[in-house]
C-alpha cells in the first residue's frame, strides 16, 4: 500500500514536498487482515519464505516462459473526474508491462553498478476478453458509487476495501483467475493521502479455501485513480509506478528496506541493505554498510523503494524470481504461460494490409498498396465490442513496422485509411 507522507509532513508544517513524495504503509494494510483473519501473518511470512525456498531451487528451469495475466479493471466512481478514460487504463497497462519485461525506455537511468542486477520478469498483463461466464469484455468495468470516497479518517483501510464490495463498489471477478485491480477514489478528508494497496499472496499446503483465511474476495490491487496511467489530468505528479510497485506487493515481494533499519532484510539477496526508504533520487545516499561482498549505495532506480518514481526502473533477479515462484506456486490460476506462436510467413502482400497475423513479439508490418506521398494514412484497432483502443499514424510509404500489442491479446478488428477514408479493414490476432 502506498501513502503519502502526509502526516509527518503536517507535523512539520512542510505540506509543499507533500505532492512529490510517496510512500507504501504495506503494514498497515497486513495488520487490518490480521485483525480479520487472527494468523494472517503467520500465513503471509510462511508463504513468503516458502516461494523464498523454492525460487532459488526451481525458477531457473522456468525463467524462458513468458507468463500472461489476465486484468479486469474495476473503475469505482462517484463523479465524472473519477470516471478516468479508458485511454489512461490502457496506458497504465503498457507502464505495468514495460516494467515488468524490462522494456522500459529509462533503464539507461539504471546505474552500471545495478546493470547485472536488474531482470526482466517475463509477466505480461493482458487485459481480459472474456467475463468469468465466457462474455465477450474489454477488461474495463465501470461502476457508479455514491461513497464520495473509499478514504477514510482516520484511516481504515477496512473502508477502502469497501471497493470491492459489489454493493457499495465492483465485485471481484474470480480472483483465482484474473488479476482484480480497483481504481476509485483513496483520498482522505480531501488530501490524497492514500494512493494504493495489494494483498500478498498466501497459501500453503494447509491452506484450503474452507478456513477463515479464505479472503478470495480481497485478493488484488486498489489504487488512487490519480495515479493512474501517464498524462492523468488528475495527476498527482508521482509518475505512473504506483500501479507497479502495488502488482510487486501482489506477487509477493517487500519493500526493498525490509521495513525496518540495517539488522532487517527484504531476503532478496541482490537488493543491497537500506536502513530507510530511500526519499527523492539522491544516488550517492549509502545508509548501510553490506554484510557480505562490496559496498552499493542504496538502490532508488527499485520499483519496491519510496524513491521518486521517475528514478524507479528496475526489478532484480531476485525479485524476478520471487514473484515467478509466486505465481506458479499460489497464483497459478492467473497466468497462461505464452503458447508457441504459429510459424512465421514472411508475407508479401500485393494490396493493403498487415503481416503476420497474428501478430508476433508485438510487432506488425503494414503494407500500402500504391502510396500517395502527400495523402495522410492512419490505423485504428478495435476490440470486438467496436471500441477503439489505439490509433497509430502510418507513414505514406509501402512497408513500415509498428509496435504498442503489449497488454493485448485475442481478435481485434483493425481499420486503415486514408485521409480519412476507409481503405481496408480486417481481424487481426494478437498472442493466439
Ligand atoms: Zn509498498
């Protein structure tokens, strides 16, 4: 869970960093399941330490499968601001998953001394095509509500959880199957205070669905709807990584400090010691010394750090690793590992329109067929319900490559023109 650090800040009377600092109170979010469900942490650390075990036997076999997480976004609203476009949805989804395949365009910003550390996770986030009874779905549900908001004060996190309560916010899909992630209203008493939380994966061998830990209904992701997608007109200036250091707490990792000083480990063996989080993008902070091998600074450019999250890009092998071993151990349900594309025909196409289809590695050529240098060409792709999800401005040349799939998957229906008309349309099949 993140949360400003706006009490402190009040306290000293220095509301004007208010806007540019975050922070996580994961705990508190812990210590309101454990006074739901009496053992919860018990639990929490048991499976923790369990995928902790397993990830450093197993996860090397796995580490070349790309996993693929279907999302259901529920956007919980009491007024049109809350109501956020569905654009801001999508490209909050190319954030989540340009982090976690390391496809981001700021790991430059990521320090020489960070560089082997650093991982692609191999998850991707797709939005889903089907409701939990087979219906075709964008991946988006919207729902009015009349709380105002789901912050409350003093802060309880047993009303922002409220959200996911179908009578006062939006019911969870299956969590076993999709990844929920509700995006309402978190703020308190006016003050964006709160600006996300996730539940941890817990499970084990004596864990069944029959006893009171069984919370199947909470299992996910809320955030503060200002801190979603890039360009939000409500932002609060934090960047778009609250989303991404959140889905980190839902696979199961901690905060890189281990919430606590120098003697407490997050147990990942790659991100140095921290006695703190780490506060702004100041790299040459190094607040402990290493037990063993050289000395690192602390590592801000971590998406599980309180540093500015424009200095926030990477996860480390050990991260990786954690959250994999999560997802095929307790999360299974959530994932389709990625099926071996068809073969590849390196089409030549003699009129317009796209190779290959379906598409591969998120990338798709477009062939225009007699190109008229000064006309304009466009495409648009559409999902089934006829919305339109992105539009790509096309050069006035006869073959060019455009890229943007990550996050998509299933039968969508393209349409190219130009200038303004219509020249040809078609389904295309992107990861099936
Ligand atoms: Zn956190």
């Amino acid at each position: 869970m993140r949360i400003l650090l706006l009490f402190s800040f009040i306290a000293l009377g220095n509301s004007g960093h208010l806007m540019a600092q975050s922070l996580c109170g994961q705990t508190a979010y812990l210590t309101y399941l454990e006074m739901l469900y009496p053992g919860f942490n018990e639990m929490a650390e048991n499976t923790f330490f369990t995928a902790l075990r397993e990830s450093k036997i197993k996860t090397k076999k796995r580490q070349d499968t790309v996993f693929k997480v279907n999302v259901v976004f529920h956007i919980v609203y009491n007024n049109a601001q809350q109501n956020i476009d569905d654009s801001l949805v999508y490209s909050q989804l190319r954030v989540i998953n340009d982090a976690f395949r390391r496809t981001n365009a700021d790991t430059i910003n990521t320090r020489d001394i960070f560089k082997p550390f650093a991982a692609d996770a191999g998850i991707e986030f797709v939005m889903a095509t089907q409701d939990p009874d087979g219906n075709p779905s964008n991946g988006i549900i919207r729902k009015e509500t009349f709380r105002g908001t789901f912050g409350s004060n003093p802060t309880s996190l047993s009303a922002a959880d409220l959200v996911k309560n179908g009578n006062v916010g939006s019911a969870p899909w299956d969590t076993d199957k999709y990844l929920n992630i509700w995006i309402c209203d978190l703020s308190i008493s006016g003050v964006d205070a709160l600006l996300g939380y996730a539940y941890p994966p817990t499970g084990s061998a004596n864990w069944t669905g029959n006893n009171s830990f069984a919370s199947s209904e909470r299992q996910g992701v809320v955030c503060h709807y200002k801190v979603v997608g890039e360009n939000n007109p409500s932002s609060l200036a934090t960047g778009s990584k609250t989303m991404v250091h959140e889905v980190g707490h839902y696979l199961g990792l901690r905060h890189i400090w281990g919430d606590g000083g120098c003697a407490v480990d997050d147990f990942m063996d790659d991100t140095p010691l921290a006695r703190r989080a780490s506060n702004g993008c100041n790299k040459g902070v190094n607040t402990c010394n290493e037990i063993i091998g050289g000395q690192f600074p602390d590592m801000l450019e971590n998406y599980m750090d309180y540093s500015n999250e424009v200095c926030q890009n990477l996860f480390t092998n050990d991260q990786v690793a954690q959250m994999r071993t999560n997802m095929w151990m307790f999360r299974r349900g959530i994932y389709e590992e990625q099926i071996p594309l068809p073969e590849v025909i390196d089409a030549v196409l003699d009129e317009t329109g796209v190779y290959p289809n379906p598409v591969v590695e998120g990338k798709l050529t477009i062939y225009l067929n007699s190109v008229d240098a000064n006309a304009t060409y466009d495409m648009t792709l559409y999902n089934l319900l006829g919305q339109p999800i992105f539009v790509w401005n096309l050069e006035a040349v006869p073959n060019q490559q455009i890229i943007g799939f990550l996050g998509l998957q299933g039968a969508y229906i393209y349409k190219i023109r130009q200038d303004g008309e219509q020249i040809t349309t078609g389904k295309l099949l992107i990861g099936q």
